[in-house]
C-alpha cells in the first residue's frame, strides 16, 4: 500500500516565511537563521572529535618493558560457570572472543608475560606507574606477581561493556625480569582485551585522559544536553498538544540519548545480563516506533498500514523476546534477528521525509536528512560490528549519531518559538493599542454620560423645584379634606422624584471632592437610635422587626457621613426582606469598632456581591419599581466610607440573609477634636441627605428679615413660584429677573437679600452676587443650583457662598434665608 498525503496545513507555513521582527525577538530570529544556515558546523565539530580520536597515536610501553607471551588461560559461561576453553590458547592484543569463535560473553582470564629491566623496575619502584587498558570491563580484576593489584567485581553476574581504564601499580610491585600479570573481566559485549600499556602515570595519563573525555565523557554531556532539550520540547507537546511533531521527536530524542548513556554507565545497577538486554532491545524498538511515527507527523501523511505495524512491533516485539529470554540467554540470537528486522522500517521513513520537502525549509529537509542517514548508518555500523561481529575495538557510532541529528530540529523549534514570541509580541502591541483606543473611547462616553446627566438632571431640578415648592403652597391654603388627599398624593410624587435627584446629587458631591469631612469623637449609641426611630414606621409598615443592640461604642468619624451611611444601609435592608427582621449592632474587632446590619432577606449570590455597590444596580428589580429604591444607596455607602476611610463588606447566604459591616477606628484620648480633612471650604448645608439634621416633623421658624428681596431665575415658572412663596412669608417688596443683564439694569437700591440661580443664560449666579455687592458689600446671598457635575461643585465650593441645591421644598429655604441673614448680620455685628 502507498502513502496517502494529506494537504499541508497552512499554520506552519510561518517556519519558512517568519513575520517581521523586532526588539531581542529579532536578535533570537536573526541568531536562528545564522545557524540555521550554518547547520553544518554541529556535525563537523563533532567528526572532528571523532577523527581526533581515531588519529591519535597508539601509547608507548616505558623503556626496558616488553610483552613476551600473552595467554587466554580461561573462559567460564557467566550463568552455568562452565568452562568454554579446554586449554589455554596464545592471542595477539587485540584479541575479541567473538571472531575467533569463542563465546560472546561470559568471564575471562588472560595471563600476560611482562619482562622488565633493572633500570625500569628500579623507576617502578621509585615513580608512580600505571596500566593503561582502552578496553576493559569495569566488573575485572588484576594481579601482578599474584598480589591483587586492582578489583571492581561487587558480585558475580555482574556484565559489563569495555571502558578505558588506568590502572595504578603499588610499588615494587615490578620486579626486575620477568613478572606476570592476570586480568580477568567479566563482558556483556564485545568481548576481549586491548593491548596494555605499563609506565610512568605521569606519561600515560595525559593522552589517557584526553581518550576517555572524547570516547566517553563528551558523548556524556551531549546525550544529557539532547536529553535536556527533548524533555523540554515534551514538555512543549503536553501543554500544547498541536505539536505533535515535536513531542514525538522529543520523545524520540529521549529514548535514544538514554540508551547511549547507558552504555557509559560503569556501575552496578543490579540488573541480571538477561534483564539489561532486554531493555536495551526495548528502548531500540520504542525509538525505531517513534521515528516512524515522527516523520508521518513531520510530512502529514495518512499512512494507515503502517501506523499499524507500527502498533503491532512496538509492544510484540519486546514480548516476543521476554517469551524467548527462558531458550535464548542473553537475547543474543532472539535480538541480532529482530533488530535486523526493524532496519526494515527505515526505507519507509526515509521515502516520508523526502515527501515532506514542500514542508519543510529546505536547508532544515537537507540536515534532517543527513542527520537521518548518519543514524541509519550508525545502527548498522552498531548492530553489524557489535552484535555479530563482536570485535573488542568496537566504539558505538550512534552515541555520535544522535547528538548529530539534534542540531536541525533544534534550530526548527527555535526558530517556531522565536515566531511564536514576535506573534505574541505584535498581538501584545495590537491589544495594547485596542486597549488605549478602547480607553480613550469610554472616557469620551463617560464624559459624554456625565455631561449628559448633568444636563438633564439640571432641567429636570428646574420644574421638579417649582412643583415641589407650588405643591407646598398649594397644601398651605387648601383645608378641603377632598383636595387635601390629592394634595398629599401629589407631594409623595414630588418626593419620589426628588429622591432620585437628591442620590445623583449625592453621588456627584461624593466624586467631587468637595465634601468637607469633619472627624471627631462621635458615640454610636444616640446615632443608632435615631437612625433606627427614622426607620421604624418603614419596617413596622412592612411587619418587620427591627432591633439595635445597646453598646457604648466610641469611635473616630464624620457623624454626618456615618449617618448617611447607616441610614442607607438600614434602609436598604428593610427594603429587600419580606420577613422576619433587621438588627443593627457593633463588635469590637482590637482596635477598631465594626457596624453590623443583619437582615432575614433573600441573599445576595457570591458573583454579585461587588456589583451591588454600583451605581443603579438594582438585583431583584428588574421592572424597575420604585418601591424597592434607584439602586444609589450602596453606591453612596461606598462612597462615604471610602471619603471616611472606613472599610465597608458584605456576606451573605442565598435564601438566609446578608450582613453589612463597616469597620471603623476606636476613639482614643489621643485623637484630637474638630480634625479636618478635605478641600477646607465646606459645603453649605443643604437639601442632600449628606447633611445632619432632624428627620421628623418640622418646627415652627421665625419670619425672614428681609422687606426687599432680589429673585435671579431664568425658569419663569420657577421665577413667579419663588415671587409667590416669598410673599406668602411675608416680604414686603419681591422683585424678579431673568438675567445678568436684568441686574444691571435696575436702578441702584438697597436689597436685603438676593436668591439667584447659578446656571444664567449671560452669566452665572456668582457674577450677579459680585455685581451686587460691588454696590452693597456684604449683602446677603443664596445660590440656587440644578448643577451635579463635580468641576461645578468644586467651584462653588470655592466660592464660600451659600448654596441651595434644587429640588428643595419651601421649609429648607425658609430656613437657608433664616441662617444665611443671620450670619450677615453676626459679621455686620462684629465689624
């Protein structure tokens, strides 16, 4: 069956095409594609090692050192312990087991003649020699004249691959003549012995070094670095499981650095000789697999037929060869078959990477080819000389090979990961540049939502104050009990829609900064029972239960705010609960007081517990009944205690109830009195319910001294009501205008009061109080104002006038005019 390719997929087409770069992407990208180009330089560097060692010169015995004869006394099978050699047989170094017919593996003795001179055994005896052996087994032992010399055996089974070694010789161990020396090692491989060098250590251990770190310590450290690089490229699959090219090469990576490690492994790791081949036969098949199945991933191509071979050889193959490990000691037969039989798989893979050229930039397609070729022939190189041939010179190719095929796919994923950088980095920017777009535009339709309230609240306070003051008139002269009804109906409207103004105003002085906080020594006690004596009728109409716990709670505040604040919060949950009850009390938290609201109410869910604090969020209304508040009373909470610094929480439980506290400081003797905070200037006590003040029925206020009263309003209706209620007090002369320019036309006279409003068609209320004054310093003024927007606030704030926001009914002017003379009159006094 041929392969079926399947259409290239568009998204890593950016590999050949990256966008542009900047910042240290670009420096990452630009060192990408200098390697990339120079991709040769990994593979050469690490032939030239190979050539290097492969050159280096054969070592020298010392002067006066000879080997005469060289003997293999003995083979024993590692398992049974039965002799393979019947009598002992003379070799030449190097000399494998496996070529001249003898065993593969197993224990070996070989007796070597060493004739030494006077001059170098007196040398031995006085300077540290040392044997030098390329190729022997870690598990041996050595003696020289029958005196143990060296032994690494820890057990009996122990089978190892050759190692260099450098022996150190006791001294005078070298007698002058002829000496013997044995070495028996235990092999799993390529069984034998190179020849053996003795000298001085100092002579030998330089060139020996310089051996073992290219043979041995190098391809170390690159395994481990391919090791290291695989796992994190593994690491890259498991949380982004679209790459799956680079999983499986990582995975593959893995398997086989592993196994070349393996190799140089001179420990005990306690594994029998049946147990250690197996797995080196498992980790061959797994990595076989795995480069099948990495290069169908790398050339997309649906390749049913093998994927289940694939699936078939994987797990077979291992079992077939733990089934045959009881006939097949060693695996020797059962792993030279089935090995060869994997090299089958290669001619597949090979012809799927050549398909994956329009994929795969070409330079990267050429180097993983290579690379490719240089492993394919490194396992024939391995299988062939190593496992049939067997010779003792034999150096493992794919401990080379391995670290040579990793270069290219490195500079492949860097260079992915660089692209993925400078995609994130040009997406960071776009949404940086989304977001201050997106910023600028709410800021424009917050200013264009506040102006807009503004604005409308402002026309809406001018014929809201003029019926509110016309329904009080109207209720000051009507006695018919009939009228009388219609007039109270019409009066809770006005408050209804006075309401809804006074929260906005509210909100508005709160974001305005023109709130002067006043914090003194303040007891709780007397405010939680006005507070709740306010609210009784509320709840007693609902049937609702309502109770404070007596405490004797000082704390540091603005009683004015706190008020406010307890107020909202007591209302609010008398408001939302149908049943059972409200209490309200304090607990005492170290240093700090904190005010309890419990409610019996329907709960609040987790996810809506910071929205309530917005304003006109209303969870429960979605008609929007007025019954159940505008949602402004939280708002304002928060708002208030953010201005007291007070910390303001919720918690609540669906279908049981919610609790709102507010966490405020102990008053101590070291707080001082009248502490100020703010802007300093004070607002002028007005309608907002910011302000302390009575909340039952009002009292009876003398008559306004004033016979002659100037009324500034371009709102005529508003203008004649004004006229109209002034009168009703008793002002003797009234006189009305519309304008600026309505002041400065009047003739010059001596007013008793001017009332203007603040927003004039020519000008403003404070330039008609100048005007006036210029004339008639120190007259008494009150500005009325339907203004919200906090820069207006602050300004008239700024300017110390007495200030009446609209709507207000006609008790609070009555008593704005009262004071606002008054104070005119206590400075005319003290001048």
């Amino acid at each position: 069956m041929t392969p079926r390719s399947s259409p290239p997929a568009i998204d890593e087409s950016a590999v050949t095409q990256p966008p542009p770069d900047s910042g240290r992407v670009r420096q990452l990208m630009q060192l990408g594609r200098r390697l990339g180009s120079n991709w040769l330089v990994a593979p050469l560097l690490l032939l030239s090692f190979w050539v290097m060692v492969t050159l280096q010169p054969e070592p020298q015995n010392a002067p006066g050192v000879q080997w005469p004869s060289i003997r293999l006394v003995a083979l024993q099978d590692d398992l049974s312990g039965e002799s393979r050699l019947a009598q002992a047989i003379d070799v030449q170094l190097p000399h494998s087991w496996q070529p001249d017919g003898l065993m593969n593996k197993g224990v070996g003795r070989y007796e070597l003649s060493l004739a030494a001179s006077a001059p170098a055994a007196q040398d031995a005896a006085q300077q540290p020699w040392a044997l030098r052996i390329d190729r022997l087994s870690p598990a041996h032992r050595v003696w020289l004249n029958g005196q143990l010399v060296h032994s690494t055996l820890p057990r009996r089974g122990w089978l190892t691959l050759g190692a260099p070694h450098l022996i150190d010789v006791p001294g005078g161990a070298v007698r002058p003549g002829q000496n013997t020396l044995v070495v028996e090692m235990h092999c799993a491989a390529q069984c034998g012995l190179t020849p053996v060098t003795l000298g001085r250590k100092a002579d030998l251990q330089g060139a020996y070094w310089i051996y073992r770190v290219v043979t041995r310590d190098l391809l170390v450290v690159l395994n481990i670095v391919c090791i290291t690089f695989s796992l994190f490229v593994v690491t890259l699959w498991w949380m982004r499981r679209q790459e799956a090219t680079a999983g499986l090469f990582g995975l593959l990576m893995t398997v086989g650095a592993l196994r070349n490690c393996r190799y140089f492994v001179e420990g005990d790791l306690q594994l029998s000789a049946n147990v250690d081949s197996w797995l080196y036969f498992t980790a061959h098949v797994l990595a076989t697999c795995l480069q099948s199945w990495f290069i169908l991933a790398l050339s997309r191509t649906h390749w049913p037929a093998l994927h289940r071979v694939l699936c078939v050889v994987l797990p077979g193959f291992p079992l077939i060869a733990l089934a045959a490990m009881p006939w097949d000691p060693g695996l020797t037969h059962t792993r030279n078959i089935l090995q060869g039989t994997l090299l089958l798989l290669l001619p597949p893979s090979m012809l799927m990477l050549k398909r994956s050229h329009t994929l795969v930039p070409g330079n990267l397609l050429f180097g993983m080819g290579v690379g490719w070729l240089l492993a394919l022939l490194a396992s024939i190189h391995d299988f062939a000389l190593g496992r049939i041939v067997g010779n003792v010179t034999f150096s493992y190719w794919l401990p080379w090979a391995i670290p040579m095929m990793m270069p290219q796919f490195a500079m492949l994923v860097i260079k992915r990961i660089a692209t993925a950088f400078d995609e994130i980095e040009q997406a960071n920017q776009h949404l940086e540049a989304k977001v201050a777009e997106r910023t600028r535009e709410l800021a424009a339709a917050n200013a264009a939502k506040s102006h807009f309230l503004a604005s409308a609240s402002h026309d809406l306070r001018q014929p809201v104050a003029a019926i509110g003051l016309i329904t009080d008139l109207l209720q000051s002269r009507v006695t018919d009990p009939a009228l009388r009804s219609l007039t109270d109906r019409l009066t809770r409207a006005v408050n209804s829609m006075e309401s809804l103004l006074k929260g906005l105003l509210d909100l508005s002085r709160l974001d305005s900064g023109t709130v002067d906080v006043q914090r003194r020594r303040v007891k709780l006690q007397p405010l939680l029972e006005a507070v709740t004596n306010h609210e009784m009728e509320s709840a007693r109409h609902k049937g609702l239960r309502l109770r404070i716990r007596p405490t004797d709670a000082t704390v540091w505040t603005d009683p004015v705010l706190l008020e406010q604040v307890l107020r909202n919060l007591v209302g609010n949950a008398i408001r939302h609960t149908t049943q059972g009850g409200v209490l309200v009390g304090m607990r005492r938290r170290g240093n700090a007081w904190v005010l309890q609201v419990w409610d019996s109410g329907p709960g609040i869910e987790p996810a809506d517990q910071q929205r309530i604090f917005e304003a006109f969020v209303q969870l429960s209304n979605p008609a929007r009944e007025r019954s159940q508040g505008l949602g402004l009373g939280l708002a304002i909470v928060q708002r208030a205690a953010t201005l007291l610094d007070h910390a303001v929480g919720v918690r609540s439980v669906v279908g049981r109830g919610s609790v709102f506290s507010v966490t405020m400081p102990a008053a101590t003797l070291a707080h001082g009195v009248g502490h100020r905070t703010g802007n300093g200037n004070g607002i002028a006590a007005s309608d907002s319910t910011l302000q302390a003040g009575p909340t039952g029925a009002s009292t009876a206020l003398p008559a306004i001294p004033a016979r002659r009263v100037l009324v500034i309003e371009d709102d005529r209706g508003l203008r004649d009501t004004l006229v109209s209620l002034l009168q009703s007090w008793g002002v003797a002369e009234v006189h009305a205008g519309d304008s600026l320019a309505s002041v400065s036309a009047l003739p010059a006279g001596c007013w008793d009061l001017v009332v203007s409003d603040h927003r004039l068609g020519d000008g403003t209320g404070r330039e008609v109080i100048a005007h006036l004054r210029s004339a008639q310093p120190g007259l008494p003024a009150l500005i009325l104002t339907g203004d919200t927007s906090p820069e207006q606030l602050a300004e008239l704030a700024r300017s110390g006038l007495p200030v009446l926001h609209k709507p207000f009914r006609s008790e609070k002017m009555r008593a704005m005019i009262v004071d606002t003379m008054a104070r005119a009159a206590d400075r005319d006094d003290s001048v």
